[in-house]
C-alpha cells in the first residue's frame, strides 16, 4: 500500500508474482501496462485497509480478505477484496485478486 501511495511502481510491482496476471481478465503484459498508467508519483491517492480474514488453503496459498477504501480528487471506492499470495523464493508474492460483493 505504501508503494501504491507514493506512486512507486517498482516497488509496487515487486509485489506480485511474474508467473502470472493477478487478474483473469488481462495478461500479464497488459496487467502491468494498466498500473503503470494509473500508479505514479504525480497521483494523489489515499489508501486505506481493513483486514477482515486471513487463512492458508490446503493448496499453500495464503488467502486474505479486506476492506479497501481508495480516495483520489477525481475518483473513491470502497471495496472487498481478496487476494491470494503464494510463497515465492523472495517472499509472499500477490498470486491473484478480485474485489468480492
């Protein structure tokens, strides 16, 4: 969240794995070309999160839910999400996400 805030997309980005798109709907290479439009240093966001569960799945995927509140000037949700995080050599990496009803 701290990366996302100050606009850091490395840093962001280092949190996700590269095997995979975190989301179903895009590729990898699109993935990554969409939050490099809309993560950046020039944008004034506030992220706020409330964690609400956290498990292991018997496949070894951590799974975490939360609530997620994004304010910007031009746009605010308030959201569930989940993500799933998978032990990678280097850390938890963000397997997948989905924003839950």
């Amino acid at each position: 969240v701290l990366a996302w805030g100050a606009g850091d997309i490395e840093a962001y980005l280092s949190f996700y794995t590269k095997a995979r798109s975190p989301r179903d709907d895009m590729n990898r290479s699109q993935w990554e070309a969409s939050r490099r439009q809309r993560v950046s240093p020039d944008r004034d966001v506030e992220i706020n999160l409330k964690l609400e569960s956290l498990g292991i799945g018997d496949s070894g995927l951590f799974d975490v839910v939360f609530r997620q509140e994004y304010i910007s000037p031009n746009y605010q949700d308030n959201v569930r999400k989940r993500l799933f995080l998978l032990r990678e050599a280097d850390g938890l990496k963000i397997w997948k996400e989905e924003v839950l009803p």
